[in-house]
C-alpha cells in the first residue's frame, strides 16, 4: 500500500535535519550556560499537573452553552456556534492565533477553529485536536466536551507556561465530527503539500471522561502510542490498545494522508468486560458510556479522575513530542 507518497519522504529529510541541528544547538547553549535560566532548559521542562476543576469548570461552560440552545451543540444549531465562539475568546485571550475555518454541510455553515502557539519550529507541527460539536440529542459532554475541555485546558497551561517548544504547537477543535468527520476532512483536504508535509503528528482526544471508564492508546504509531503508555505506566494504569476506533474519529484523515496519529480514548457503547473492570474498576457488563449519543450526556456523565488522569496524559504528551 503506497499511503506516504514519496514526496512526504523528502519533506520529513529535511524536518529531520532541522530537528538534529536544534538538538546540536541546544547541547551547544547547556555546555555554554552559566546561569540556570536559559531558554534550552526551559522547552524541556515536565509537564504540568492539569488541574481537573479548570477541565469540569469548561464543561460547565458547555452545558450552559447547550442549556442556552435548545439542549445541544450541534453541527448547524446555534450552540454549536456558541461553544465555537467562547472558545475562541479564552484562546484569544490567551495569547494564541486562531483561526475559524468555514466549511459547508449539509445545508448549513460548519466551522473549525484553529489555534496556533506563537512561535515553535516551522518544519515541524505537532497537532492535537478535539471534536468540539455534539450529536443533535443531547449536549454531548462526554462525546466530546471532555476532549475539548481537556485540550481546552491544556492549551491554557502551554500559554502559562510561556512554553518554547522547539516544533511548532497547533491545537484543532473540529466541526460536524458527528456527521462524518466533516470539518476535519475539510481541513486536511485543504491543506497544501508543503503544509501536509510539516505535520510531524496528530494527535486526538475524543471522549476521555466516560462514566465506567476504559484506558485506550491508539495502537497506530508505536512512538506516539509508548509516548502514552509509557505515562499512564507511572501511575500504575495498565492502558489496552485502542483497535475498535479506527475510522471513528478525526484522526482517520490525518492517517489516511500519511501523517503519524494518537491519541486515547475512555470508550463509548461497548461494554466492559470482567477482566477489564478488575484493572480499571467500574462496572463489568456496562457500557463504558451508557449515555453516549444519548440526552443523558450532560455534566453528570463524566468520570473525574478518568478526566483527570487523561488531561495530565495530554499535557505530557504535547510536552515531550513538541520538545
Ligand atoms: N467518534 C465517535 C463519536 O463521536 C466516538 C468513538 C467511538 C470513538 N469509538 C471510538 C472515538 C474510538 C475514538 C476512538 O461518536
Ligand atoms: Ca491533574
Ligand atoms: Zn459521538
């Protein structure tokens, strides 16, 4: 199967050089350093502890966003708009770029909004997005306010932290991934070559707060998947594969255009096994989202230390792979 077209190998050369050449400059400024405070250090710092009220306190945010409009946030309606719209305020505020891509579906504007961290690498991006619309039934906080909200507060912590990671930080929050992916589509087909070829990874967070929850990596790159493993392993969570996913999610247009993907997930309609409820607790033979696309996916349907656990894995893994 010739998924990479060749002209991404010789992109990804020339990224690869520029990544050797800043770490021989960054090995160069440590010899140098006198002082503790240099900017080399700094990038290479460890991820912050996420604080979970900020994530649930987002959530907030976005039920009132669906309470406010008609009970949902979905592709078309107007708290679909509204959740677009005060997020973008915060990241505004902030102190990152963003942009709003407009896309057409099914009869009605659909929008994505993009956010990028000033400064960074500029022939490597280190993506990570979000599905930010719910389904029409209900206001979709689990699917997908949790990964919204996660990034949401991840990407505030990389603007406290005045992060300089040396690749360029990219985050995504996608439009009508309820209808098929829509506006993540939209977004990798309307991205050149050249920029294509700059994206080092993508990763995805699409429910990670589920009421009975299950820990799952992405099992489609070994790098990004260790990456997640390796953490979740320091707090003694044994994670399994995520294999049920694939083509579920808006990391599937990334993958299919050649770019590395990740990301994790805490399971939607599939039940929990025996086996899986003894490491992971919870319920066996119970969803791990009885409420998923259902009117029950409100504030109530979220577990706080699955939305925990998983927020501080984002952050470490938009730290280390941007570093
Ligand atoms: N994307 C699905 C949705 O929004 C949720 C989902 C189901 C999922 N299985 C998955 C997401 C596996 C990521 C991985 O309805
Ligand atoms: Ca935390
Ligand atoms: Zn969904």
């Amino acid at each position: 199967m010739f998924r990479i077209p060749s002209w991404r190998h010789a992109t990804l050369a020339a990224g690869t050089c520029t990544a050797l050449t800043a770490l021989v400059m960054g090995g160069a400024w440590g010899a140098q350093a006198t002082t503790s405070d240099t900017a080399a250090p700094r990038a290479r710092a460890a991820a912050p502890d996420i604080d979970v009220a900020a994530v649930q306190a987002h959530l907030s945010e976005l039920q009132t966003v669906a309470d406010n409009n008609g009970g949902n946030r979905a592709h078309g309606r107007p708290g679909y708009k509204a959740s677009v719209d005060l997020l973008k305020s915060r990241l505004d505020a902030a102190g990152f770029t963003t942009t709003v891509q407009e896309f057409d579906h099914s009869g009605a504007k659909g929008y994505n909004l993009i956010a990028d961290w000033p400064g960074g690498g500029v022939d490597q991006v280190v993506m990570a997005g979000a599905h930010l619309d719910s389904v029409r039934g209900g206001a979709g906080i689990n699917d997908n306010g949790s990964g919204s909200a996660a990034l949401w507060e991840v990407a505030l912590a990389v603007a406290k932290a005045d992060l300089k990671p040396t690749k360029h930080l990219r985050f995504a929050w996608w439009g009508a991934e309820e209808d098929g992916m829509i506006g993540s589509t939209h977004y990798v087909e309307n991205l050149n070559r050249t920029d294509l070829g700059k994206l080092d990874a993508y990763l995805n967070f699409d429910m990670v707060g589920s009421p009975n929850p299950g820990y799952f990596v992405y099992d489609d790159d070994p790098e990004l998947e260790r990456t997640f493993t390796d953490w979740y392993q320091t707090k003694n969570i044994v994670t399994e594969p995520e294999t049920e996913g694939d083509g579920r999610s808006d990391h599937a247009p990334f993958k299919d255009a050649g770019v590395r993907v990740g990301g994790v997930f805490s399971g939607a309609e599939a039940e929990k096994s025996a086996a899986q409820a003894k490491k992971w607790g919870g319920k066996a033979g119970e969803s791990f989202d009885p409420c998923y696309h259902s009117s029950c996916d409100g504030k109530a349907n979220i577990d706080a230390t699955a939305l925990d656990t998983n927020s501080d894995a984002i952050a470490h893994a938009i730290w280390k792979l941007s570093s």
